[in-house]
C-alpha cells in the first residue's frame, strides 16, 4: 500500500505536529513498511480459533456488598468535623 503525502500531513494535523520535507518522505516510506509487514497477518488461516480478549487468565472477581456494623454513630463522626450541616460534613469550596 502506497502512502500518499496527504495521509501524512492530515496524520500530521491530527497529532499537532509540525514536519519538514525530508521527515514526510521518510514517514511515507516507513508507514508503507509498517502496513506491508502487519498485512503479513492477513495471510494466516484462523478459522476455527476463537478471538482472544485477554491475553492471560485472569476474571473479575465479584463478591455480594454487606452493610457491616460501623464503631462510631453518625452523630460521633458529625462531632468531629468542623462544621456540618443538614447530617452532612461541610467542606471548603474546591474549583
């Protein structure tokens, strides 16, 4: 697949980046490298292997929420803060 010079300067544009002559020349041909060796993938007979969505065999581990008994009432925690309001703790402003 041949890279044009407008793929690079739009790729340019949408990084932010700023590239001489010399650097679009070079990034073409690297580019065109990079596609020809990933399309090397497409040669390869996959049919009958399931995809991969994690790599190792790892699951999220999951375990029912319980309300466990606390030390401290509310009305102690409330007493020491510096101010509260309305059974809540009021904060400074943070912008």
């Amino acid at each position: 697949m041949k890279i044009k010079r407008e793929d690079i300067l739009h790729l340019s544009e949408l990084s932010n980046f700023t590239l001489s002559e010399s650097e679009i020349e070079s990034l073409s041909g690297n580019l065109s490298d990079i596609i020809k060796y990933i399309s090397q993938l497409d040669e390869l007979d996959v049919e009958g292997i399931p995809p991969t969505y994690q790599v190792f065999e790892m699951e999220n581990v999951w375990r029912d929420d319980e309300i466990l008994e606390q030390d401290a009432s509310r009305d102690e925690l409330l007493a020491l803060t510096k101010e509260s309001r309305d059974n809540q703790i009021k904060v400074p402003k943070v912008l």
